[in-house]
C-alpha cells in the first residue's frame, strides 16, 4: 500500500484483500482502518478524503496480517458484540456466536424478569452468557466458573465495564466450585467438539480447552449430566449448546442420567443447538 493513502482508498483495497477469508471483507476493512488511526468507526465514513500516513499504513498492514492468517477480528479489535452487550474478548476465551444467544433467550423465557433466583452458568469464558442473564435479570444472582483463570479476568473485567454487579465469578472445573449450592438454572456452552475433527482448522486461534472435550465430542456434556442434577432445584432447569448433529446423544446422555423433559432449540439457521431439561424425569413439559 502506497504512503500516504486515501482512507477511500484503503476500504477498497484492504476490502479485496480480505475477501479470501472473511464473509464480511468491507466491514473488517473498516474496523481495521478506524483501529489503525485510533478513531471510531464513523470518522472513516465521514473522512474518506484523509490520508493514512507511514505509521497508520504499518499498523493496518500488521492486523490485515493477523486477519489473512486466520485469526478471528474480535480477538484484533479486541471486542465482540453479544446479546447488544460489547464484550471484551482474548485468545485465552471463545469469540461469542450468534448460536449461543439462542441459549440466553431460551433460559431468560423462564426467569420471570423480576425473578430474585440463584442462576449458574458453566465454562463461563467470557462471561458473555452470564452477562446476559444478569443484565436482563438484575434481581437474580449469577455465578459464573471457568476452570481457566486467564477467562476469568476477560470475564470479571467485562462484567466491571458493563457495571453488572450481580454476577460471581469462581474459578474450578465445572461444578467443582459451587459444590452443595442449589441453583434454579443452569447454563453450558462446553467444548463439544471431538478431537481431530477438521473443523478445528478453522478454530486454531481460539482455545482448544474450550474446544474441545475428548474424542467423541461428548465428554463434557456427559460430565455435565452426570453432576448437575443435585445443584438443581427440583423446579429448575438445565441448558445447553451442542452440535447440530449432536441432538440425539445429548437427548440420550441426558435420559440415561435421570433427566426429564428434554426439548431441543433450533439456531437462527434451522439447526438444532440447544437442549433444555429438567432434573427429574418426572417433570411434564
């Protein structure tokens, strides 16, 4: 890229560059722009006259090099809109997915919205679940575990600028933190895909711990079945994300363990991501 350019200019060829691997090249190019001169993203609408000079060329010449590698524009930027919340996003968390706000909205159907309940989201990465939960639920109290300290900081640093006070964050395996507490609802994205599946090639800047679970998939999820149960009310319910083709196993892991009333959510492209139960099998829909 020639010094200096036009900010015109640098849309239209950091656009073409990037075609090759992002689905949204303009956009990208834009938010690299606006990060290479430190100004909003609206200044590029406004100025495409101004020019870039020699260190701002160099500065989006390095993050179109990270992009064209491979690494996700939430980890570049440093941010990641979920659930109209901006998260704050690391190499040491999962960029949030639009699949996983289904699960958000399945759990905030049945927390009525003055609801004071005990609310507990495991694998919290980001925190962007709880967060959700809690910015939409203020009255209930959310805990939120990662066994990985350096989500916890990405977590708890995000729930600081977004002022939710209402959320708990520990840190251990699983359940392992809140062992003998009782929670109304519980929520999981976990790692659900299997070891050497190709699709991992796509993920290689993200953390395979949240990955990835063991070589069926479902090691995590089973865990989950397994030693959710007694931290549940008997009025409350289970949510979790999986694989479009994981919706007969989890329906199976999560009947074998003793659960009832096991319905399954379609994401916003038709696909089934999330599965709701109940802790015992008892339970009528």
């Amino acid at each position: 890229m020639s010094v200096p350019v036009s900010i015109a200019d640098a849309i239209a060829e950091t656009t073409a560059r990037l075609r090759a691997v992002s689905e949204s090249a303009r956009l990208d190019a834009e938010i690299l722009i606006a990060r290479a001169i430190d100004m909003p993203r609206s200044y590029v609408f406004a100025h495409p006259e101004d020019e870039l000079d020699a260190d701002a060329v160099a500065r989006l010449e390095g993050t179109v090099q990270r992009r064209m590698s491979g690494e996700p524009m939430a980890y570049i930027s440093g941010f990641k809109e979920f659930w109209s919340l901006e998260l704050m996003v690391s190499p040491a968390t999962l960029v949030p997915r639009p699949e996983t706000e289904i699960l958000v909205d399945r759990a905030l159907r049945e927390i009525p919205r003055k609801a004071d309940w005990p609310i507990l989201d495991l694998g919290t990465g980001s925190g962007a679940i709880a967060l959700a939960i809690a910015s939409d639920r203020p009255l209930s109290k959310v805990t939120a575990t990662d066994i990985s300290a350096d989500a916890l900081a990405i977590a708890q640093q995000n729930a600081r600028q977004l002022n939710l006070a209402n959320v708990e964050f520990l840190q251990g395996d699983w359940i392992a933190p809140v062992a003998g507490q009782t929670f109304r609802i519980v929520t999981s994205n976990p790692p659900y895909v299997r070891e050497g599946d190709p699709y991992l090639d796509s993920l290689q800047a993200e953390p395979d711990l949240a990955l990835t679970a063991g070589p069926g998939g479902l090691e995590a999820i089973e865990t989950l079945a397994r030693d959710c149960r007694p931290i549940i009310d008997a009025e409350g319910m289970l949510f979790l994300e999986h694989s479009a083709e994981q919706r007969e196993a989890v329906a199976d892991i999560l009947t074998a363990y003793g659960w009832g009333s096991i319905r399954c959510y379609d994401d916003y492209a038709g696909l089934p991501r999330v599965t709701s139960a109940h802790p015992t099998a008892s339970e009528t829909p």
